[in-house]
C-alpha cells in the first residue's frame, strides 16, 4: 500500500483508522495501464478495486464489436459491488481507461472488513448512491447535450482524477467513453487546442486553461461535483 501521503481514494481515507489498519497488509497496490482488462464480462471478479489516480471503466461491448461504457471510476470509488453480496461475476468488462495507480483486495478481505467495521459499509453505501447520482446525470447529459460540452465535461473529471495536468487519453478511448464518432472528439479537441484550452500530442493531453474548459462543459460539471 502507498505511504500515507500517496493514498489517494477516498474510500480508503475515510475509513476509521483501525478499518484503514486492517486493510492495510491486504491491499495489493499496483500501477494501472492504458487498454488493460482487469476482469472480462461474465468472468470471476476475485478482487476490489480502489483506484488512487487515474481511470477505471466498466464497459459493454456489442455483438458487433461496439463498446459503450457503463461506469467510469476514480479516486472517488471503487470497482466491485457485486462481491459484496456474493455476485462474483463480473457484469461488464473492467478495463482502464486512463493509467495510473490502483490499490487491489481480494473478495473475502473485503467482505471481511464490511462484516468487522461499521465505517466500511457506511463508505460503500454512501458511494453507491453517489454513483447512482452519477449514472442518472450522466444519462441526461447524453440525450441533452452537445458533443462539446461533453467532452470538455470529460477532460475536467478525468483531470479531477488525476495528479498532474497532463495524462494519457487517446481519442479512441474518449469517442468510445463518450458513444461519439472518433472525428466528432478529434474536431472538438483540435479546436480547444486552437484556443489554447489543451495540449494534445500523441495520446498525451495536457489542460493549460481550465477555466476555458469550464467556460464550454454543460451544467453537469457541477452536479456531478455536487454529488
């Protein structure tokens, strides 16, 4: 597990110190890569997952190939409900978005801990409904709103997410997220970049003018911050 100072996922850090004593020499903490499938759809799902930076999707793909994403998850939350009451397999494949840095716990140390510790289930429960909110803003937003205050809405929470201005995020990745055709993000982000909002090179963006950004996402932005 990270030091102190590098912990970053919520969940952990609001866990009363003897539930955070407990978890910590079960915790695995690795770091995430871009494209990585952590667990496939249908398939056993043996561990949670707490992300400290960067991106975690649950995704489904089509019959033909498509995928859309179902959840996206950060430092926020974590990946693994269904362990909690004893669905180990997995709905959705699990699979990273943007790279970063992940703490992993095995199903029967996390149903452990909400058995033992009180703040453990309050923690989760509180995150289900937040993500709940989420997932229904989320909604409204792709029927209402346009490709580009989307995706400016997109680079803001995946910036929230992360520990630096700049992260890796292909636009395939983005137009998939987003269920956008890959010239509508690549239009929008060559014009943010015009304007000076991003730096984008070679699947490495960079956020040089927040407050543009802001200026162009819908009112999602705050509702999902509200949440």
């Amino acid at each position: 597990m990270p030091e102190e100072a590098e912990i970053r996922n919520r969940i952990l850090l609001s866990l009363r110190r003897e539930a955070r004593a407990f978890l910590a020499p079960r915790l695995t903490t690795r770091p995430l890569t871009a494209g990585e499938i952590l667990f496939r759809d249908g398939e056993p799902r043996t561990h949670a997952v707490f992300p400290h930076e960067g991106v975690v999707a649950i995704v489904a793909r089509m019959a033909d190939g498509r995928r859309a994403e179902m959840a996206a998850v950060g430092f926020e939350g974590f990946v693994g409900f269904g362990l909690l009451d004893n669905r180990e397999a997995a709905v959705g494949a699990t699979m990273v978005e943007v790279p970063g840095l992940a703490a992993f716990l095995a199903a029967a140390d996390l149903i452990a801990a909400r058995e033992q510790f009180e703040c453990v289930r309050e923690a989760m429960l509180h995150y289900a409904t937040t993500l709940i909110g989420q997932l229904m803003v989320s909604a409204a937003c792709n029927s209402l709103h346009g490709a580009e205050q989307r995706i400016a809405r997109r680079l803001l929470e995946t910036r929230d997410r992360m520990v630096g201005e700049t992260f890796a995020l292909t636009q395939q990745t983005l137009a998939e997220a987003l269920s956008l055709r890959r010239a509508t993000v690549g239009a929008t982000c060559a014009r943010l970049q015009r304007e000076g909002a991003i730096r984008y090179s070679r699947g490495a963006l960079t956020i040089l003018r927040q407050e543009r950004l802001e200026a162009v996402a819908c009112e999602c932005r705050r509702r999902v911050r509200e949440a």
